[in-house]
C-alpha cells in the first residue's frame, strides 16, 4: 500500500491500514508531517503553527484519529468561549444547567455585543434548525443556496448576521456567508450547538501542532511500514491504461497493490494524466472546486497583555486571539519557544479566515493592522512593546464550501482499480476541517479493505444528541 500525502487524510488512512495489517509506505513531499495543519521552526528556535487549528467535542472522528496515535493528552478542552466587541462589550457562551437544545440560553440572554432584535431573530432561526434536525428541505435546492440566502430568508437582522452568524461560520468553514453553503453551515450549529451540551466544547492544541503527529510514523513504522519525507511524486506510470507505479525524484519508481492519493486537489488535478479522468469522469471535475485563504499573524509581547486562553473579537478584521503562552503551560516543545521564553513575555496568535483582502498586503501591513486591533481589544497592550512579529499566509488553504460544492467532489474509491482518494475535500460530508480530513482518510482505508474482500469499519458515528433532542423527530415540511 502507498500513500501519497502525510496531512492529516494521508496520515489517518495510512494509520487505519497500518492497523488493518497492510504494509503501508506514506511520501510527503515536506520534511516534516502534517500538511497544513503543521508548524515550523523560525530560525530564532520559535514554533509557529502555520495556522490556528482547533477540534469540537461533536469531531468525533479526530478525537478517535488522536487516540490511536496517542495524542488525546496534548489537547485542552474549554466550555467557555469569550467573545468581544469594539465597545469593550463582552459576551460569553457556556452550557448551562438547561438539557439540549436550550443549554445556551442563561449565556445567551446575557450576550452583551447583541440586541433583544437580534437574539429574538437568531431564537427563529435556531428554532426551525431544531425542527428539521439540522436538515431543513430547503437546504436540499438544485445548486444549493448560500448561507447568506437562508439567514435572509429567516429575517435575521443585520446584527445577527455580523455579530453571529458570520462570527462563527467564517472561522468554522473558512470562507463568508454569501459564498458557503448553507448545508454546511446548518450542519456546524446542529453538531456543535444544539443537538448535545457538550458538542461545542472547544479543543486547543496544547503543543506545536506538528507534535500531534509524532505517534504516526511510529504507528506505521511498528507494523512493519514506512514514513518517507521530502519525498514528491512526479508523476505517474500507466500500463495498459491502469496505474501500475508513482515516480518520485529522480525518475524513482515505487509500485504497490493499492495508492491513496491524499494530495491537495489542485495538485491532483494537474498530476492526474487525461486518460484516468476519461476513466473516471469525477475526477475531471476538481477544478471547479475553489480555494479559501487563511492568515496567522504572530505577535511576541514584553509583558502579559491577555489572561484569557482565547477570544473572539466582532467587528474586526482578526477573528480570533490565542494565548499561545498560557496554552501552551506546561509543555514541552523541545524548542526556544513562548513555553521557554521569560515569563514576562508573551505570544499571541491571530487568525483570520476567508482572508481574501489580505492576500495583496504586506507583511508590515498585516502586522500593523492585527497589532492595532489588539492594543484595541486588549488595554493592556497598548503600553507594552511588540518583540517581534510574522505573518503566515496560506493563500489555497482550504476548499471553498460554495453552494452546490458537493456536487464536484469525488468519492474516495475512484473506477480506476486500485487508486483511492483521501483529503477533506472528498465526499465526506463535512467542510474543510481537520474532522473531514480525517474522516477521508477513514473512509479511504475502508474502502481499500473492502475492495480486498477484508471490510471494517473505521469512520465513528456522529456525537449522539442528547437532553430533549434524543426524543426529537423532525418535522417533514420545510
């Protein structure tokens, strides 16, 4: 078996058939695992994530992928999620003592940043996902209908809109409302919002997000398999018109009973000669799959300026601020890194995604733009001096949820015998998360056992509902 890709949908498939019994040898083309989910060392010895990435309690199939891997312990759970204005109005979101779907509602009547409008028009709205259980008809349109669409069509105020709705979905799916589908971003509030109390209990990384995946290569190596690194595959060779071997460097050539591709889409698109998209029309279609960036801005301190592990600022250009320092107390990265660094100092992490405008910016532009909203949002920055700054910009990072998206993505088991697809953007019926990555890369490895007349089962069930929504059934009118 050979896997091309060690992200996160190269690695779960690759350590589900590693556990399966097959002898799985993984390529990377990077010298270090992880794909976009990773992070680097700068030359000074710090660690950057190249992004923020976070897990809910409802990624059922990531936090299964950690155990196997052993790396459950290096992610923190928080219940409480800190939201701030630019009027120094606070809001929190917490599960109160109240059974499902009505956990939020103490933290939710208390929501400062929002009107009594705005909360009346997101109760409506939230009612009629409970009544379809998270799958409205309408959801279900030739072609899809944008987030924005159904949010119209629910008379959200514009409030509610920016201060909530978009708050939420653009970090959730990396892409804005009116270019998202409103499938998927039903689907985010349903699992982590409504159908269970604890679904939208946030996981952090408490380490390097390139520490997650130090158990993979063991996980493959200790069943006789192997991890190879800076490792690119240049091509492809065909016999009779089926795939019999990848190219590597230097006209390398590795041959196996199966391949799963868990490359980016845009790289298999143009890896893939003509005649195997003849093969297999789905595959001729992912250029019609679009990209979404994201930026991390990276910014060092002189001194303390956050208590909180993370917030979420409205109305701003950055959406989220982590306090890698406090998150990460306590580990140890093996580096010169913020858990090293003085205790007076301190490092925080911006995300913003959907990161379209920022693409043409320079790295100076950004860091002052991301250091001005902080010394805003954050009182205490404003007297403390900037150490140091970076700016990581993934400009294709994630597949862009757009109305009817789901159309053009392929099924991980192709028509072309032995060639298996994983990566989040395969059918997965989920967005461009790290959950949906690792749910391809499941359903690739059952697809491969199934095809050798072995099946098993790897993907794990959706978080159950609980509270009142264990006896909820929905509704058939839209």
């Amino acid at each position: 078996m050979i896997v091309i890709g060690g992200g996160l949908a190269g690695l779960a498939a690759g350590v589900a058939l590693a556990d399966s019994g097959w002898r799985v040898r993984l390529f990377e083309q990077r010298p270090f695992l992880g794909g976009r989910a990773t992070s680097y060392v700068l030359p000074d010895g710090e660690h950057v994530d190249n992004c923020q990435h976070v897990t809910l309690a409802c990624c059922t199939n990531l936090g299964d992928f950690y155990r196997r891997v052993g790396s459950s312990g290096k992610i923190r759970f928080f219940d409480r999620l800190v939201f701030l204005d630019p009027q120094g109005r606070r809001g929190e979101l917490k599960a109160g003592s109240l059974l499902a779907p009505f956990h939020f509602t103490g933290s939710f009547a208390s929501f400062a940043p929002l009107t009594l409008r705005d909360k009346l028009s997101i109760a409506r709205a939230m009612l009629n996902i409970i009544k379809h259980a998270g799958n409205p008809l309408e959801l279900h349109e030739p072609g899809g209908i944008s987030m924005l669409e159904w949010l119209r069509r629910r008379s959200q105020t514009e409030g509610a809109i920016n201060r909530f709705w978009r708050v939420v979905l653009v970090s959730a799916l990396n892409e804005e409302l009116d270019r998202s589908d409103a499938h998927f971003g039903v689907d985010v509030f349903w699992k982590a919002f409504l159908s269970s109390r604890t679904g939208y209990r946030m996981g952090v990384p408490a380490v390097p997000l390139s520490n997650l995946y130090d158990g993979c290569k063991a996980e493959i190596e200790r069943r006789g398999g192997e991890v190879v690194l800076r490792s690119p595959v240049r091509g492809l060779k065909l016999e009779n018109g089926q795939l019999a071997g990848v190219r590597l460097n230097e006209n390398h050539e590795e041959s196996a009973d199966a391949y799963v591709f868990a490359m980016p889409h845009t790289a298999l698109a143009e890896l893939l000669p003509e005649s195997l998209k003849q093969t297999d029309p789905s595959l001729a279609h992912l250029d019609k799959i679009k990209t979404s960036p994201i930026t991390g801005v990276h910014l060092w301190f002189d001194r303390p300026v956050m208590d909180e592990p993370f917030v979420t600022l409205l109305d701003t250009t950055t959406q989220w601020i982590f306090n890698k320092t406090a998150l990460y107390a306590g580990c140890n990265t093996n580096s010169n890194d913020a858990l090293n660094a003085p205790k007076a100092t301190q490092y925080l992490q911006l995300v913003i995604s959907a990161s379209y405008d920022l693409l043409q910016k320079s790295r100076e532009e950004i860091i002052a733009l991301g250091l001005a909203e902080v010394r805003h949002a954050l009182p205490r920055a404003r007297d403390a001096q900037l150490r140091k700054a970076t700016v990581i910009k993934e400009a294709t990072a994630t597949f862009s949820p757009e109305p009817g998206v789901d159309r053009w993505r392929p099924a991980q088991a192709t028509k072309i015998p032995g060639l298996f697809l994983a990566g989040d953007w395969t059918q997965t019926g989920w967005p461009a998360t790290m959950e949906g990555a690792v749910r391809s890369g499941y359903l690739a490895a059952e697809a491969v056992l199934r095809g050798s007349g072995t099946p098993k089962t790897f993907l794990q069930p959706d978080l159950a509902p609980d509270g009142f929504m264990q006896m909820w059934r929905p509704r058939k009118s839209a």
